[in-house]
C-alpha cells in the first residue's frame, strides 16, 4: 500500500483526527483529511511547509491551494519558472509544478494552526518516506518554510538540530550531500508584518536555483 493510501485513513493523532471529524461536519465539501505532497515526482526541490490551513489546504486537499500563503508562494514559484500559473485556488486548476514538489511536516490541520510537539513527531514517518524516495529519485535540495518545517526535516534525516541551526536564508550542504535552504514562512502574519518580503522570499529561490541548476521554462 502507497503512503499516500495510508496517509489518507491515518488516525495516528487522535487529537487531530477528532478535530478533522468535527471540521468535516462543519464544512461537509472540505477535503478534511491529511494532505498528500503535490508536484513533479522526480523533483530537484522540495518544499515542506507547516500544516494544511483551514481554508485552504484543508479544503482543497492540496498543500498551499487556496490558502493565504500560497499567494507569495505561487507567484515566487511562477517568477523562477517552477510553477506553470501564478495562482493555486483550487486542486481543479491545472497547475503544474516544475522540478518542484511541495508537502508539509504535519499533513492534517491542526486547531489555531499549532500542531503539538508530539505531533510533528507522529506525522515524521511520512516527511521521512519522502525526503527517502526524494533523495533516491535524485533530489538535490529542500527548502524548509519556517522553523516547524526546518526541525522536521532534520529529525526526518536523523540529524541534530544543534548542528544546523534555523536562520533564514541559511544554506547548509548536510552529510548526505543534500543542500537545506531556509526561509521565513510565507504566512499572512509573516508577509504582512514584513518579516518576510517578496525580495527576501525572491532572493532566497535565486540561491536554489542557482545551487541546483534549475532551468527556467
């Protein structure tokens, strides 16, 4: 059975699981259920973000599809030629993702969008499998979007945290010769407060392309 077969029935938080139940009876047409990985399945990038958002994610059943941080992310992904379309509203909407793959540490919405520790480490097997057949299918490098994301890929590689600690626009070239990029997360509040501006979002996707000789299409 795929991962993404087992994602779609996990029931490994039972927090989470029971809060998906109730926002499925809320908002009977939302996806409200964990979020598989979306993009090109031999990918030279990889993007793990935080959680599915509320109305975005969770609803359309595809990582940053309709949410509020998708609108940086898909306009910065278009820019550099990795994205066919500069706007994701709808898991119906054609887009095509470039040398590109985009998933989450926690792949169900969690309440206030604040997984628990224990959480993320219950949800690690899954980012594990794919960083696993990401690095096999030759993958070159994973941009980690926020601090959340950063820890899970490390503990998802077996790595400490002490080592490589998360900075935005950090580079680091990890044992396995994978490159880890750093960036702010592209949230509402980030954007909005200015921690993080399309220059810095920009700049942070030259360096990975550059790093990993990514073409523009």
């Amino acid at each position: 059975m795929s991962d993404n077969l087992l994602l779609n029935d996990c029931q490994r938080c039972s927090r989470l699981a029971s809060f998906l139940a109730d926002v499925k009876a809320q908002y009977p047409t939302y996806h409200a259920r964990p979020v598989a990985a979306f993009g090109d399945i031999n990918p030279k990038l990889l993007i793990v973000g935080l959680a599915p958002g509320m109305h975005g994610a969770n609803r359309t059943g595809r990582p940053f599809t309709g949410d509020y941080a998708g609108i940086l992310l898909y306009q910065t992904l278009f820019k550099f030629g990795l994205a066919n379309q500069p706007e994701s509203i709808s898991s119906a909407d054609k887009l095509c993702l470039f040398h590109t793959r985009i998933t989450n540490a926690v792949k169900c919405l969690p309440p206030e969008n604040k997984p628990k520790p224990c959480e993320i480490k219950q949800c690690n097997d899954y980012l594990s499998n794919e960083i696993a057949h990401f690095i096999k299918s030759n993958g070159k490098g994973v941009l980690a979007l926020g601090n959340v994301a950063h820890q899970a890929v490390l503990l998802a590689l077996n790595l400490k945290l002490k080592y490589y600690p998360f900075s935005h626009g950090a580079i680091y070239v990890l044992p396995n010769e994978l490159r880890l990029y750093d960036s702010y997360h592209c949230s509402r509040y980030n954007t909005q407060t200015k921690r993080l501006t399309q220059a810095m979002f920009e700049q942070v996707f030259s360096e990975i392309c550059a790093d990993l000789a990514i073409p523009n299409h």
